[in-house]
C-alpha cells in the first residue's frame, strides 16, 4: 500500500506555534501611574509606596469616599461602562439625567451614614461552552455602583500594593498575556509538571468575615469598614424570591474583583515564600513544578491552606499533570509540550457562535452575514493568535462550509452539477470581505519576524 503524501500548504510558516514570548509585555504600571488623583495625593502615595504607614494601617479614610468630586469621576466610568440596571431598574441613562440631583442625595446618605444597598439583582447567564452550567451574576443598582467604584478608589492602592508580582486577574496594565507568558517561560525553563487547581464556586464560597479580618489587616477607618461590611451583607434578589448568602460576593459588584484577589493574596505569598511557582488571574491558577513529587508537595500545601480557608478545590479539576504527555488548561488556552490550543469549552463556544450567526435558514443577506462574522472573529483572533497554526484553516474551512449551506438552499431552484466548494470557491468569500484567521496568522507570523 502506498503512503498518501502529505498535503502541501499555500503559504510557509517557520513555526507551527508563535510563542507567547515572541509579543513583548507592555511597560509595567505603577500604583503612582493608576491611582485616581482626586483621592490620592502624592505624599498618600509617597506613604504607600515607601511603607511609611503607621502601624501598617491606614485611618482617615471615609471623607476620600464621600468626597464630591471622587462621586463624580466614579459615576462617569459607570455611565461609560453602561451597564443592565439593578432591582430599581434604574438605567444609567436615568441615571445620569438627574446625575447632580443623585450625587448630593448619594453623598448625604454617606456622610450621616444613612446609606443602604439595594439587593443585588441575581440573573443566570450560561457559562462559556456549556449548554446546561449557569454562572450567577449579581447585579448592584447604578447608585450603588457609583459608591462602590467611590469606593475601590480609596481601597485598591492599598490592597493592590500587597498584592504579589504572580497576581495577574483584576489588575491595572495586566492582561491574560502576561499570565499565559509567564506559564510558557517555566514550562521552558523544565517545569513541566503543572498542578491544574480548580476552586469550586469561589466567588460564592468567600467566607464574610474572614474576607472582612483582611481588610481590617490594612484599613482602620471604622466608618470605611461599616461601609465594606454592608456590601458584604447585602441581599439577593431573584425574580422569585429574596435571600442573604452566609458567604460569597456577588460576580458582577464593582467591588467584588477587588476582595476576591485579596483573599488570594496570602495563597500567593505562601507558595512564593515555599519556593513554588505559581501563577493565578482571579480564581484560576496553576503551579509548575520540575518533578512529580514536588508538584504532589505543592497540591497538598494547597489543598491544607484551602481548607483553612473555607475554600473547595474542585474534586473532578484538580489533578497534576505532566504537560509533556498530556495537556492542561489556563485562560482558555489548552496546553501541551510547545503547542497551544483552545481549550475545549473555547473551541465548542467558538463554535456554537458560528453555528448561531450562519443559520442555513437565514433570512439576512450573505453580505451582512458575514460583518456579523467580522464584528466577531478578528477578537476572537487577538486572544488565541498563539495557537497552532493549522487549527485557523480548519476553522476557515468551517465557516465556509456553513456559508457555501446557506447558498445551496437559496439556490436549490437553479441546481448544478458542480459541488459547492468549487461553484462558490474560497476567492469567492474573499472578495466579500470575509475575515481569514489563516490569512491572519500569516501576517501576524510576519509582523513579529524571527522568533
């Protein structure tokens, strides 16, 4: 039997998969760069910066929260971000109507002290490549996101500057990337037993008062604490019932990103001080370890501190896994030995997406089928251009496939003898401008040069 020959690509390519590294980090940003300057002074953040605090914790605070002018700025990065309205279904449009009228009435609540959040507003939303998981999201009234972004402008410089190098999730001038880099360089430099940690239902398993003690670690303001402390009492509210979780912050507070890392926080510091390489965004994270013994060492020292902490690690996700032979995921990415692809809940949410916007049945024309394409796809592309390089012609292939079945059903009337691919060729979906992943991992291969 003779061996078929491989099938010769169109355009070369000097790797089959473009390292992280090979697109440089941005320039690191300071505290001193991101602090809002409507709150923080430059001898505040001289105090911070050099750790000059008295006693390590910071008091007069409240006033910095209250203040007029923070109010304002946090009520415009709100109304920009847009945003669903809470229980009061207040829109930030309405909102911002009456803005002036809302800030005096926010402000004077605050500083007596008479200032209540609303229930959290809870929807389901289904989570990324599942059709049958949901994820909870807890929606806060406009009001009480505008205190709350008030309020993150006081606290995140504090917090933040605690927060370890390895900490990614959440935090000014770092991305994805920067995690997925840091992963590939130990994987490169021998570390290539990977313990892949899943915490179960994290944001909604925080114990409150134990999240509350760490704040109480860095700010002695008690007014500022009361305030923390009502958001974490806040109530839930679903279109059947309302209820007040014992633990948890919602997903979806301004608040919640903050307090969520600075659980974590000690985490971090515990294995960077026991000489184990960790690296998280938010609740996902992995250690890499050069040998198994050390990664079985760094699992069970996770899953001690877990425990203490009143955290579940996911009993069917956590596993240590040796990325030479088998594969692990992070950020969406899934991993194994130097190739790099979507994991599987990126690929079938990718997919499902493409399914969704080239029904056969369509009744839009081809034209605005394929810019609904193109609104999505160069994005999708941006994030996972460090995957294997075939992977984006098969994906091309796909999508034209699902276009070439939208016009073989409006043409069914004027049948031909030629099969699809050949009556409506790639050329032919070029010229209308659809968006190539291929043809875009060429040039980005190009752009970046030898690697």
């Amino acid at each position: 039997m003779s061996r078929k020959r491989p099938k010769k690509h169109k355009q070369p390519y000097t790797a089959v998969t473009v390292p992280f590294s090979a697109t440089p980090p941005r320039e690191p940003v300071t505290i001193r760069q991101w602090a809002q300057s409507l709150v923080w002074t430059e001898n505040m953040l001289t105090t911070l910066l050099e750790n000059r605090v008295r006693g390590g914790k910071w008091h007069t605070l409240y006033d910095k929260v209250m203040d007029r002018a923070n109010l304002s700025i946090s009520a415009v990065k709100v109304v920009e971000k847009q945003g669903a309205a809470g229980v009061d279904r207040q829109t930030v449009e309405k909102f911002w109507e009456n803005h002036r009228e809302n800030l005096e009435q926010l402000q004077r609540e605050l500083k007596d002290e008479s200032y209540r959040p609303a229930p959290v507003r809870s929807v389901e939303i289904p989570k990324p490549g599942s059709r049958t998981e949901t994820r909870r999201l807890g929606i806060p009234t406009v009001r009480d996101r505008v205190v709350q972004k008030a309020l993150v402008h006081v606290l995140e410089p504090i917090l933040d500057h605690s927060f370890h190098p390895r900490s990614f999730g959440f935090r000014h001038g770092m991305r994805c990337e920067d995690a997925l880099r840091c992963v590939e360089q130990l994987m490169g430099e021998g570390y290539v037993y990977v313990v892949d940690a899943d915490l179960k239902s994290y944001f909604d398993t925080i114990p409150k008062d134990r999240l509350l003690a760490l704040v109480q670690q860095k700010i002695s303001d008690s007014a500022v604490l009361r305030l923390v402390k009502k958001y974490l009492d806040q109530s839930v509210m679903s279109t059947l019932s309302t209820w007040t979780p014992i633990n948890g912050v919602p997903q979806g507070a301004v608040l919640s990103p903050l307090l969520a890392n600075l659980y974590l926080n000690p985490l971090d510091h515990l294995m960077s001080e026991k000489g184990y390489q960790m690296v998280r965004y938010a609740d996902d994270f992995v250690i890499l370890c050069k040998s198994e013994s050390e990664a079985r060492a760094a699992l069970e020292e996770v899953r001690s501190w877990v425990e203490q902490a009143g955290l579940t690690l996911h009993p069917d996700k956590t596993h240590i896994v040796d990325c030479r032979e088998k594969s692990f995921s992070f950020l969406g990415y899934s991993f194994r030995g130097r190739l790099r692809f979507p994991r599987s809940k990126s690929h079938k949410k990718l997919v499902d997406r493409i399914r969704a916007l080239t029904p056969r049945s369509s009744g839009v024309s081809l034209k605005v089928t394929i810019d609904r394409l193109n609104r999505m796809l160069p994005g999708w592309f941006r994030y996972f251009r460090h995957c294997f390089w075939h992977l984006f012609g098969d994906y091309d292939g796909f999508i034209r496939e699902r276009l070439r079945r939208i016009l073989t059903k409006r043409h069914r009337r004027n049948p031909q003898r030629l099969p699809s691919h050949k009556r409506w060729k790639d050329a032919y979906f070029s010229e209308l401008g659809l968006f190539s992943l291929r043809e875009a991992h060429t040039r980005f291969v190009q752009s970046i040069g030898t690697y």
